[in-house]
C-alpha cells in the first residue's frame, strides 16, 4: 500500500508511473522498428554487392541469406514478446492503481478526511 495521504499526491505518483510505463513501451517499439530497418538496409546492401559479383543466386549465398532473415524475424519476435510483456506489466500497474486509488478512497473516509 501506498502511504500516499491525498488523491493529489497518488495521482501525481500514479501519472509518473504510468508515463514511464508509457515512454518504456514506446522506446522499445522504436528500437525494434530501428533495428529491422537496420537490417533490412544491410540486407539489401549485400544483396546489391553479390549482384555485383554475379553470386546473388548461388546456392551457398542464398542459404546465408535465408538464415540471417530467419535470425532477424527471430531477434524482432523476441523483441516484440518483451514489448507484450511490458505492455502486460503496464495493464497490472493500471489494476493496481485504480486498487490504491480505492483503498485510499476507504482510508479517507474512515478516517473523515475525504478529498
């Protein structure tokens, strides 16, 4: 329980919290949108050097590409479980506040000092 004694002062704590929670998310979005950007670029940036060097449909090449695509849709899917799994951490933290917010609520009003 929070030893928050006004709603002012919870809800200042709880709007700190949740924009943190917030900003989180959306970093983490962004560094996975950066990343599979990244390497999308780098990708056909290879592609264009065994182009180049008349390699692109090579078996060997081909078989390099494929696994450093798998590797990267497995990097961003386990990206995005961690931004899922923030997402879930924040939709606690909401729960729990509106438990605080009640709770404060019920101390209050035991003690007569509603806001």
């Amino acid at each position: 329980m929070t030893e928050h004694t006004t709603f002012r002062e919870l809800e200042d704590a709880h709007d700190r919290e949740a924009s943190a929670a917030r900003d989180r998310i959306e970093q983490a979005e962004e560094h996975i949108h950066y990343y599979r950007s990244q390497m999308i670029r780098m990708q056909e940036h290879f592609y264009d050097i065994a182009r180049s060097a008349g390699v692109q449909d090579d078996p060997r090449f081909q078989h390099e590409l494929r696994r450093v695509t798998t590797q990267i849709d497995d990097n961003v899917s386990e990206a995005t479980r961690v931004v899922i799994r923030f997402d879930d951490e924040r939709t606690e933290m909401t729960t729990r506040h509106r438990r605080e917010r009640e709770e404060l609520r019920e101390r209050l009003r035991q003690t007569g000092a509603a806001q």
